[in-house]
C-alpha cells in the first residue's frame, strides 16, 4: 500500500513536471501584414543599408529595397505586406543544374526567367502570421543559400558562341531580351544605345566597333575627393568628372567591357544587369553626401544667423 502510493506520488510529480510552464513562456506578436516600416527596422536591426524604390509591378504595388551582402546584390520585395519576397540575379545556366539545385532541398528555389537571368528567390506568405524571428530568419536563410549558390553556380561549365566584338545586331537583341526599350544613334561610325530602367537613364556605347562596351549613367557634379574615395572602395565602375559643351560639369558612373579575349551573350546580359545595381548603389551614396552638405550648409547658416544676434 505504501509503496503504490508512493509511486502515485511519483507519477503526479512528473506529470507536474511534464505541463508547460506558462508563467515563463515568451509572448511574441503575430502580424498578417508587414508593413513598410516593420521590415525597414528589421533590416536596419540586421545592418542592412538599403535603398528603397516603389515597384508597380509587384502584386498588389509595394516596394522593393536594394542592398549588397558579402559582394552580392539582394533585392526584397515587400507585396504591400501580403508577402515577401527575397532575391538575387545570376546569368542564365542549363535547366537541368536548375533543377539539380532544386532537387537538393535548398529552402531557396532557382528559375529562369525570361530574360534569360537566372533568379535565386525565397518567398514569405504572411497571410498566415508572421513574426519578427521569422522575417530575421528569412533574411539570413537567404543569405546563407545564395553563398552556397554561388559556390554552385562556380563548378558549372556553360557552352555558348563567343565573340570578340559584339555588333549592334547582336546587342539590340541582347536589350530586347533583358525586356529594355531604347534608342539607337549612330555618331561617326560609334554606336551608342539609351534606355531607361527604373527612374535611371543609361546609354551604352561600343568603342572600336563593338570591341569595347562602355556603361553610363550620369549625375550631377560631384566633389573630387569623394569621387575618389568612391573609386577607392568600388572594384567594379569607375566614376568621373565630365563638362559638357558649355562647359557645365557632371558626373558620369562608367563601367567597361573588353570583348576582345572572347565574351558570350550571357556575359554582355550581366554587364548590363549589374551595372543598374551599380547605379542604385551610387545613387544612395550621391545622396547621402548631397544630404551631409545641405546639413553642413544650413548649420553654417544657423549658426552666422545665430552670431549675428548676439551681436
């Protein structure tokens, strides 16, 4: 008797024991919506340094943010908080590799694209609930894949046509595919494309008859230390201080392609693709100092304002 009473204390001790204590379980808030805002705190809380742009064409309108993580560009979509969606742009590789990609059970998926890109995506239903861990979590996973995407996309061994100099033929072609509309004109024998992209006028220009492909964008004025410093910490583009006839001085972002060791259409694509995040990065910075400036000037003011009323 006493030993079967003991062993009924024992088992209600550990069925005690077994009951989830709710006294310490962490509360966290559920959201059917991510707002703008919410996920701009997230990626600030991340270290993230975006630039943010509306995007009609997502479902329903929103916004898509553009930023760079350990040498790679990211974009996130938010669909007016109905979902997000994370990704980043490689060229165009053989459907099978995709699909082996696929196979393997990566929380990210590879599609081509009708542009003949390559986007590594993950997308985030929030119709569901979300929380705060879970964006985090969707933002880091992503980061994580697309190093091991690129450690991927690095052992694949493509075949296409090379060429050494890309004719006007071959480069109309090669917008018409990324879906641009541009205008060609034909200077004394240069060539030279223009087309806009996202609230960005660009032009492409051959030298030496397609030989040598040149990417611009164009800014205004902009000090010659900071373009500089700018030239310093990018690899990628240059950055130049231009004058036009009248002598009014601008700023030009430039990138080059030699196309005489051999190139590939799908190389010529790329070319064009990352110098429009080239151009979004150079746009925060452009911003960002012309911001420090007007700051620097109204406090000079403030404070002359300020001596002259003392005096």
């Amino acid at each position: 008797m006493k030993t079967t009473r003991h062993l009924s204390l024992v088992f209600s001790a550990l069925a005690v024991a077994a009951l989830p204590n709710t006294a310490s379980a962490q509360k966290v808030k559920v959201q059917y919506q991510v707002s703008h805002e919410r996920l701009e705190r997230i990626l600030k809380e991340l270290d993230v340094s975006y630039e943010k742009t509306p995007n009609p064409a997502l479902f329903g309108g929103g916004f898509s943010y553009f930023y760079t993580r350990n040498n790679h560009k990211i974009r996130v979509h938010n669909t007016n908080g109905l979902h997000l969606l994370i990704d980043a742009v490689f060229m165009k590789i053989p459907l099978e590799d995709v699909n082996r990609w696929n196979r393997d059970g990566h929380v990210s998926r590879a599609v081509v694209l009708s542009n003949d890109t390559l986007s590594l995506e993950t997308w985030l239903v929030c119709g569901g609930g979300v929380t705060d861990g879970m964006i985090r979590q969707f933002l880091r996973t992503f980061e994580s894949d697309l190093q091991a995407f690129s450690k991927f996309w690095d052992t694949l061994e493509l075949e296409e046509e090379q060429f050494q100099a890309a004719s006007a033929e071959r480069l109309e072609k090669i917008l018409r595919d990324l879906k641009l509309t541009f205008k060609k004109k034909d200077e004394k024998g240069n060539v030279q494309f223009e087309f806009d992209k996202d609230n960005y006028k660009f032009r492409l220009r051959c030298r030496e008859a397609g030989a040598v492909l040149v990417l611009e964008s164009t800014f205004p004025k902009f000090p010659l230390d900071k373009l500089n410093k700018y030239n310093v910490d990018r690899r990628l583009v240059r950055v130049v201080l231009r004058q036009d006839e009248t002598g009014k001085e601008f700023t030009t972002l430039e990138s080059y392609l030699d196309c005489r060791g051999g190139v590939t259409e799908s190389i010529v694509r790329y070319f064009v693709s990352a110098f429009e995040h080239e151009t979004r990065d150079f746009d925060r910075t452009f911003t960002q100092v012309r911001r420090e400036r007007e700051e620097k000037i109204e406090y000079y003011l403030l404070r002359n304002s300020a001596l002259e009323t003392a005096n």
